[in-house]
C-alpha cells in the first residue's frame, strides 16, 4: 500500500458478485486479455511502453492470460483490445498519430466495444479535440475521445508531480509521476480531472490532472505512471476486464518502497 | 620520425597570436584558473577542468573563441560515443605524428562544454592540432568560432529529455551551422544508418557516410527533412534495423564508404579490417569506423589510425577495471536507453550491480528504464544501487530478474565482493564518477 493512503483494506470486493468473479478472467472466452500498445515508435519517447508491460504483468500474477499487441504505423489498430495505450512523444508524431488513427478505425471500434483508453501525455493530448504544435501554435485537430483541448502554456511543465486521485470507493490515493509538456490543457463539461494536484503544474496549474471521460483516461505523468502507481493501474483493468480485483502481493513492498521515496522527494524539493 | 602519409598533418598551423591586452587577459585568466584547478584537486573534488574552465570564462568571457581560433581541429559529438571516439582519434594522430606528438591537444577528461574545452586548449597554448569532444549544444558555436577541419557527427538518441525536450532541435542547430559556414564548414564524418545525423550533415561541403550496423532506431521514425514516415528495408546483419529511406521527399540512407561488417570494418577500397580494440562492444566498432573516416582526411592511413587505436584501453575511465570495497569492478558508463541497449549485452558477471541516479547530470526522469530490455538478465542476480534504486528494483520485478536493493554505492560493492571476480557493473553519469573516485581512478 502506498504510505498516505486511508483505507487499511483496499478495492474492497463487491459482496453481491459470485465468488469466483473476483478472480480471473476474460468472461466468455479463453483468449488472452489483449493490451493495445499504439505506436510507439511515435509515441514512444518517454517510456511509456512500460504503462503495457505493467498491465500485463499484472494480469498474469493473478493467473489471467494477456498479451501486448504492438502496433506500429502502416498495421492494423485490432478492434478486439481490452485496453488501448497512447504515450508521450514529439509535435509531428502527434498529428501522424491522429492521421493514421482517424483513417484506421480500429481504435474507435475497440472503444465501442467496451474498451479502455489510457492515455499519457502527448498521447493525452491528441485525445482531446484540439491541440497546437510547433512555435507557431497551429491548431490541430485531434481524436475527440477526451472533451479537452491543448494549446502551448506559458511555461514548459518539467518536474517530479503529485496528485490526489479519489478512487472508484470513494478513499484516496496518491499518483506519482514525473510530468514533462509544453501544452496545457482545459477540460471541457464532459470531461471531469483524473486528479488533485499536490506538486508541480498538471493540466494547466489549475489544480486538476488528466481527464475522464467514460472509459477513456488522460494523465499527463511519466514514470511510467502505471509501474509508479499499481492501484491506478488495476483501476484500469477493472474497468476494462468489468471485475473487481483482489489486491496483489507481488511487487508490493517495492512499490510502497519507490513511493515512499518520490513522494518523500517531493516534499522535500518543494 | 612522422608516418603522416601526405602533407596533412605536416602543414602546421598558428593557434591565434593576440592582441597584447587579449594576451595578457587570457594568460591571467589562464594562471587564476590554474590555481582553481590546482585548489579543486587539492581538495579531492576531480580533475579541475570545469573549475579552471569556469574561472577562464568568467575572466576572459572569449577564452573558448580565443582558444579555438587558428588551430587545426577535429571535433567528434553525438548523444553517445563522444569520448571513446575522440580517445581513438587522438590515438591515431599521435600515432602518426610520432616524435611530434606535442602537437596535439585533447580534451580527454570528457569535459566537453565550452569551458571544459577552453580549459584543455588553455594548458597547451602551442599544440596546434586539437581533437575535441564537443557537447551536441557546443557544436555550434564551434563551427562558427573554430573552423574545424573534420567534424564527426556520432548519433542522435534520447536523452536527459528533462531538458532536450526535442531531439531534433539539436540536429537542426547543426545544419544552420553547417549551411553558414558552407564552402569553410569542415568536413563531416556522418553516420549514415541515423537519419537526423545524414539530414544534418547534408550542409556541409564533404560528407564521409559510415555506415555504422547501429542498433537503436527508437529515435528515428519519422524523416527529419519533411516528417513523413520513413519506409525501412527488412534487418538483416549487415543492417541490424533495415535501410531507411523517405517515401514523401528525396531523404535516404546514403551509400557509405566505411562500413561496419560483423566485428570488422569494411575501408573505402574494399578491405575488411579487424580493428581488434581494447574496448569493448559492438559500438565500440562503429566509433572506431567514424575515427578511421576522420582520421583519413588528415592522411592518416587505416593501418596507423588501428595501431594507435590499440593504445585506448579506458578513455576517461569508461571500461576500466577498479577495486572498490574490496571487490574487482570493470566499470560502464551508460547514460540513456540506447546506451543502455548497447552495454548490457556486454555484461558476463552474476551477479551484476547496476547503479541509477537521476541528478541534472543524470537526467532527472528515469522513465527510460522502461525502455532498455532488462528482460535480458533473466537468470542473473542483479544488485540495484544508486538513489534511483527502486525504480530499477520495480523494473526489475516486471521483468522478472531476480535482485536485490542496497542504495549505498560502497555498501553494494561490498555484498559482492566475496562472489567471482571481476564483477560487471552499469552506471549512470553521476554513480560513475562517484565509482572512479572510489577505485582511484580520478
């Protein structure tokens, strides 16, 4: 457990579910759960590849088959994924990756299909329904999953960030990352933050981090923010699987160990 | 005697013959930074280069212009290699200068910004030939106030993205420099198989391509020249990530004269040399191809340049073997996912101790961890070290190799120092240096 949490038990399991839905899997079928990672020759510049093998780990550990699909540019996005991935990467590889994207498809179908989007900073970003690039500030165009928009802030975010996110149960926890865009972003009335900010800028130095909307996230910390964060990261498994999740064991104590650790850098550097 | 094959090197140059008043600033500025240096040594705190360079730049804010001005140069930058390269190039000039080997200067400390190599020129006022490892960000200013004769330009990969928040940035202030200087620029060695580093290198007015079998094409997606998406033909040994051409403008990988071949060196005319190095790794080859290309447009002959490089065991303490704790350490330097990608093949001890930091130095995001495939070490012990422990710990764990955390540098070489010995071991910038100390070896 991360060292400021509330709850002594967390993701408590649902009592009216049958007992062995706590547990595994993919309902239906015995395929493995399939994690889309998109890109990342694109938007794969800050490590974000890592958001996938956490996930799938994780998975695993619990006994649920999953594999990572990677997708790279001029293939197939797979309709049938059961969490899409987008990470953080430069100006131009974000329009090619909305280009590619929009005339795809297949992205837009997983989600409809019930999917989970979890998105990372520039990833976040072509989300939205605008974002700018370039030192011109050109407007573009991005997936319209995520009621945001992005345009270049006053200064560049650079730094180790801690938020507060209040799960799915109400309790709260820590996320740490380390957060590093030039664009700021704006949530419209669709979308609602992922998070309180503690330290550093998030969204726009407005106190609120990412956006939610549905079952599509957008964050903008590194870390990768998955591996920094396993709670956040069963969230989306919850929600994308549609079970509960009982808490795991392994990795455990270093996990709390390097969240200790961040956030008591944090406190110390601001 | 010199080996110099044609009249190359033998043409002396002049470094610059001041104006009293320059002269007499420079000179002071020279002996202050000297006793600054002399001071930081004193005091156990390194070898003095940036302090001296500090103080010079400060006292004489043109030192670095001064300094370059009138020499014959030969600058090496990239984001990796930079200082094993310009270890070997300067082996292979002293090699062929023989008995005049006083003629060269070389910052080989590794100190590689403005003042790191106004400090290395100032301590050899006559040395008219200078082999620089220049900084991606000096390169500029180099070409500007320099005028090197031959510039190799390395790679381009991520890194310290905390602050290079766009690697193309950097390319591109290399172009402009190159495009201002035109007919003067100097003679480019260029890795061919790196997009950004061929797009770059296309303003000078001779280019050298090597073509250097790299790795690591993570960085280069997308054409520099017009942002289309660049096609590549499918791997094969000689071209690890496949050739890469734009299919939207006219940018593609040039034919190379040099060429990386297995452990071999492919020379323009054909021959295949075994460079038989004292540092290891496959890049280790790449650098050396990139250092024969250069080393040839000052008619240094392949066969000089490779006996001299045969005298670079452990430039600036890279690859070098210490005893820390009581334990036999053959010590790497990585600092970014490419170097990583390079060096842990390279590792043959169990256990193994890998020491992360994330100070400026270092860059302060080590996300990048995510991107070295540390799945590689699967049957290995691996002891996770530095103030970034953790973040390699839980890497780790998703990879499924066994380690263990011991934070302090001293305690972590101690916990192996009763296994097999030499212990293989990968830092980061700032635990390296940290380690040298402690080995004695700076």
């Amino acid at each position: 457990m991360s060292p400021d949490e509330s709850p002594a038990v967390p993701t408590p399991a649902d009592a009216d579910r049958p007992e062995d839905a706590a547990l595994p899997s993919n309902p239906a079928t015995d395929k493995p759960v399939k994690i889309v990672l998109i890109y990342q020759s694109l938007l794969g510049i800050y490590g974000d590849q890592g958001n996938a093998k956490v996930l799938r780990k994780r998975l695993e550990w619990r006994g649920i088959p999953a594999e990572v699909v990677l997708v790279e540019p001029g293939e197939p996005v797979p309709s049938d994924g059961s969490v899409y991935l987008l990470g953080g990467g430069e100006d131009n590889a974000q329009t090619t990756a909305v280009r590619l994207l929009k005339a795809d498809g297949g992205l837009f179908e997983g989600l409809a299909g019930g999917a989970v989007l979890f998105a990372v900073c520039a990833g976040y970003q072509i989300c939205g329904k605008t974002f700018t690039i370039g030192e011109n500030d050109a407007v573009r165009e991005g997936l319209g999953l995520l009621d945001v928009t992005t345009v270049r802030g006053p200064e560049r975010a650079v730094g180790e960030i801690l938020t507060r996110w209040t799960k799915p149960d109400g309790t709260t926890s820590l996320i740490s990352g380390f957060e590093n865009h030039g664009g700021w972003t704006t949530l419209g009335p669709e979308a609602t933050p992922l998070a309180r900010v503690e330290s550093g800028i998030g969204n726009a130095g407005d106190g609120t981090e990412g956006a939610v909307q549905g079952k599509v996230i957008g964050t903008y910390p590194h870390g990768p923010v998955l591996a920094r964060n396993p709670e956040l990261a069963d969230h989306v498994l919850s929600l994308a699987l549609d079970v509960e999740l009982a808490p795991l064991p392994q990795v455990q104590d270093e996990h709390d160990g390097l969240r200790r650790e961040r956030a008591d850098f944090v406190r110390r550097h601001r | 005697m010199t080996l110099v094959t044609d009249s190359e090197l033998s043409r002396r140059a002049a470094p610059a013959d001041l104006a009293s008043t320059e002269r007499v600033r420079l000179r002071a500025a020279t002996w202050i930074g000297d006793v600054a240096a002399w001071a930081s040594r004193r005091l156990g705190r390194g070898s003095g280069a940036s302090i001296r360079g500090q103080v010079m730049t400060k006292l004489a804010p043109d030192a670095f212009g001064q300094l370059v001005r009138g020499r014959r140069i030969a600058s090496v930058t990239g984001t990796n290699g930079k200082t094993t390269t310009t270890h070997l190039l300067a082996a292979a000039v002293r090699e062929a200068l023989g008995g005049d080997a006083r003629r060269l200067v070389t910052n080989a400390d590794g100190a590689n910004l403005h003042y790191g190599i106004a400090s290395a020129l100032s301590t050899a006022p006559r040395a008219d030939i200078a082999v620089l490892e220049t900084d991606e960000r000096v390169v500029k200013d180099l070409i500007a106030k320099g005028r090197p004769e031959v510039l190799v330009l390395l790679n381009f990969s991520r890194d310290q993205l905390d602050r290079n928040h766009e690697i193309k940035f950097l390319g591109r202030s290399w172009r402009e420099a190159l495009e201002a200087a035109g007919e003067d620029g100097p003679v480019v060695v260029a890795n061919s198989d790196d997009p950004l580093v061929t797009w770059a290198a296309q303003k000078a007015p001779k280019v050298v391509w090597v073509d250097t079998a790299s790795t690591w094409s993570a960085d280069a997606a997308l054409c520099p020249n017009c942002g289309g998406m660049l096609d590549r033909t499918e791997r094969s040994a000689e071209h690890p990530t496949g050739a890469w051409d734009c299919p939207d403008c006219e940018l593609t990988e040039p034919q190379a004269s040099y060429a990386v071949i297995g452990d071999q060196i492919r020379l323009p005319d054909g021959r295949l040399v075994d460079p038989q190095l004292k540092v290891p790794g496959k890049f280790n080859i790449a650098n050396a191809a990139c250092a024969l290309g250069a080393a040839a447009e000052w008619g240094i002959d392949a066969d000089t340049a490779l006996t001299g490089f045969r005298t670079v065991s452990a430039p600036a303490g890279r690859f070098s073997t210490a005893t820390i704790e009581g334990a036999t350490v053959r010590l790497v330097l990585s600092k970014n996912p490419a170097g990583w990608s390079e060096s842990l093949p390279l590792l043959v001890s169990d256990p193994v101790v890998l020491a992360i930091d994330s100070v400026a130095a270092d860059g302060k995001d080590v996300s990048w961890l995510w991107d070295v495939e540390f799945e590689q070490l699967a049957g290995r012990h691996v002891i996770c070290t530095g103030p970034r422990a953790y973040d390699l710990a839980v890497r780790l764990s998703y990879a499924e190799v066994d380690h263990e955390i011991i934070l302090d540098l001293g305690q972590a070489l101690h916990r192996v120092a009763d296994g097999p010995q030499p212990v293989d071991l990968i830092a980061t910038y700032t635990p390296f240096q940290k380690l040298l100390k402690m080995g004695g070896l700076r």
